[in-house]
C-alpha cells in the first residue's frame, strides 16, 4: 500500500471508530448552534478531500454527488455558497449510510490518484493540511457526542469502562525567573504547524509563578457555594449579564439534586467527584475564579515557555475525560493532554505574520477577533497535536469543550 495513503486510510478509520458505539439517531442531533451533528462531521471531513484534492488532481474526477459540495462546506467563503451552520442537523436526508459511501468513494477516488500522480511538495502540504483537519475534527466528534448523550433526559455512557481517579496533589505554585524565549514556529522547520503558530519570535517574560496543577471539581465547588455567581466583583461585564439572563451557574453537564451535585462524563452520571479536573468551563467562569482565588490565569506565552521546559509531552492512553497525570521529571500535573487551559491572551496574529494564500488563508486568520487561546490540548487530542506552540482558541463565553484552568500569579 502506498506509504501515505496508508496514513491517510489509518485517520480517516479512526474517525468511523469514534462513531461506531453511536446509534444512527445519535448522528443527527446538533446541541448549539456552533457545533456539529456527527453526521455532518463525516461529510464535511470527506468533502475537505473531495473539493481540494480529488477535484483539481484527479483526472476526469467525477463528483460523488453535486449537492454535498453545499452541504458539507463549512465556511470556506471562496469554496461557493454553504450550509448555515446553525443548520447543520437540519436535514435527514442524505441518510447516514449514504455518507458512508461518500467517504468510501472518496477514499478509493483518493487511493487512485496518489498512484497516479506525482506526489509534489503542493500535493503532500495539501494532503498533511486535510489530515490534520480530520484530526481535528475527531476532537469535535468527542465534544459533540457528549452533548448528544449527556444533555438529554437518558444520559447514556459511550465508555464502557470504568473512570479511574487518583488522589489528589496540594496545590502550589512554581517560580518562573524572568526571561527572553523564542515562541512560535521557525518557519524553517518541516514539522507541520497552521499559521497561527507562526512565525516564531521573541518574547521578554515577566516574573511570575505557575500551579503545579490545574484546579479541581472541589475547589471550584467551593468556589460555587461561596455564592461567586451572584457576586458581580468577579465577572467580567458581558458575563454578568450573560448569568443574570439565567444562564448555567455551573460547569457544562453539572447539575443539582436535592442539594447534591452530578456529573456526566462518557463513563455515565454520578456524583461530582471532587478529585478529579474541573472542566467544560468558559473563560469568564475560568477568570471570574482565578480572581475568587487570588490570583490570575496565565498568558499563552507563559504556558508556552513552560511547555518548553518540560515537554515534549508523553500521552497514555484514553480515558474519555481529564485526569490528574504527574509529568516525568516535574513537579507539574496535567500539562498536557488533559483539558484545554484558558489563558489570558487574546487570539490575534503574532508579530510578522503572513496570511497563507488561497483557501488556506481562510483556515485561521478570519476567525482572530473576539476570542481566547487555549494551550494543552485535552484527552481527546490526537496525539500528532500535542505541540507546545499549538494555539485553539474559542469565544469567552463557550464550554462544551475540554476546557478547565490552571492559575497564574505575580510575584
């Protein structure tokens, strides 16, 4: 089998085994309006290879059907017109098993044309591009699918396994020196980033210190009986006015009984368990608690620069939700690969950056406003992008994600 179409058969499998525990109406459902059905996430992955490279490369490409290039484009703007995407589970047909032969077709389309053509620089950046969208999309299916199962009135576990927690750590706070370090990707290297990890460049750091881990169930239920939500001191503006429209007064998939307060995860609803990562938070529940404790979240450089000090990361395997992991050889907890940790720091462009050409410059530059950059990937990161220069980002107000905190304070 040809090297790199075996690459790309293994990713596009994995994306068919994380819906395979799925029923067919769990594909359908879209929670909010800014995710996705799982149904949609099959199409859309699919389409990715279909518009960008079976149609330009392959000859005499024959589309699968001419309506899913409508369907399943999702906001590239010069790919012609697409879906709104707050209607994404709006439509039953194509069936679910018509995507499956879409994603079949497309991949015997695909193996066909790299034994065919000359696999150049532009067709492997195209190719790396479209498998690491997959990849990303992968982390979605995990996200979206928990809301599936875990929103509605019959919270249905997707892991069969039970979650393993361990005890934990006292919280404390590592000294970091002031510094002058290198963030960012040097564009010389071959290692494949996205834009927005680019290009690398000089940042002087402040002194400041760092937890060792980030903030647990307990602390941040504590955090809730000292009655924060009802104290406007700790929230920023549009969050206050978002909590007195009656929005959640708790993490995403808590919620209260008879004074007890639950959890779903994928292993299924029980009580909170107090030793374990808080999570599904939005930036200003993560900021609003950082100033509740005295302190303050990091900024991406920050995490960045401690990254560098103790990564690369070693993942194990999944366990379907955040847990404490001590990091080889530190006394840090959970940099990697747990859940995706707020920091302070707008997501803009870094100093000296070029939006990519074509399509590509849709990818990230046009979503650069009026959100937060998140470091550290979660549990459900594949692991090609546990970088330390990886930079997600999403809107303030969002927690359907993998997202918990780690505090950050002055000297």
């Amino acid at each position: 089998m040809n090297t790199n179409y075996q690459k790309y058969k293994e990713i596009r499998d994995k994306t068919q085994e994380i819906c395979k525990p799925l029923e067919v109406e769990d594909h359908l459902p879209q929670c909010f309006f800014d995710m996705s059905p799982p149904k949609w996430h099959l199409g859309h992955t699919t389409w990715f290879f279909e518009n960008f490279l079976l149609k330009k490369y392959k000859p005499g490409y024959k589309l699968f059907h001419s309506k899913f290039l409508f369907l399943f484009n999702s906001y590239y703007e010069t790919q012609g017109s697409h879906l709104i995407r707050e209607e994404r589970g709006s439509f039953s047909r194509p069936l679910l098993k018509t995507i499956y032969e879409y994603r079949e077709y497309v991949d015997l389309q695909v193996k066909d044309c790299l034994n065919q053509i000359e696999f150049t620089s532009e067709i492997k950046n195209l190719l790396e591009m479209g498998l690491n969208h997959e990849q990303q999309h992968q982390e979605l299916l995990y996200m979206d699918l928990k809301c599936i199962l875990g929103l509605g009135p019959i919270k249905t576990a997707y892991a069969a396994q039970k979650l393993e927690v361990g005890k934990l750590s006292p919280l404390s706070y590592e000294y970091q020196d002031a510094a002058l370090f290198e963030a960012g990707v040097n564009l010389d290297l071959e290692f494949f980033s996205y834009c927005n990890e680019k290009p690398a460049h000089k940042y002087y750091l402040q002194p400041h210190s760092i937890a060792n881990r980030p903030i647990s169930n307990g602390e941040y239920l504590e955090f809730i009986k000292d009655g924060a939500y009802e104290n406007p001191l700790l929230w920023k503006s549009e969050a206050w006015d978002r909590i007195q429209k009656g929005e959640g007064q708790n993490p995403l998939y808590w919620y209260r009984f008879e004074g007890q307060y639950f959890e779903y995860t994928l292993h299924g609803e029980g009580e909170v368990d107090l030793n374990l990562p808080v999570t599904h938070l939005s930036f200003y529940e993560a900021d609003a608690f950082a100033q509740w404790a005295g302190a303050r979240l990091p900024t991406e450089y920050e995490m960045e620069a401690l990254y560098q000090k103790h990564g690369p990361p070693s993942m194990e395997v999944l366990d379907f939700h955040p847990q404490f992991k001590k990091e080889a050889g530190s006394n840090f907890e959970s940099l990697f690969g747990q859940s995706w940790q707020w920091t302070g720091s707008a997501y803009q462009p870094y100093p000296g950056y070029k939006k990519p050409e074509d399509f590509y410059g849709e990818y990230n530059e046009k979503f650069m406003v009026n959100q937060k950059v998140l470091k550290g990937g979660s549990w459900a990161t594949p692991q090609g992008h546990f970088r330390v220069t990886y930079r997600n980002f999403f809107h303030p107000h969002q927690k359907w994600a993998y997202t918990g905190l780690r505090l950050a304070k002055n000297p």
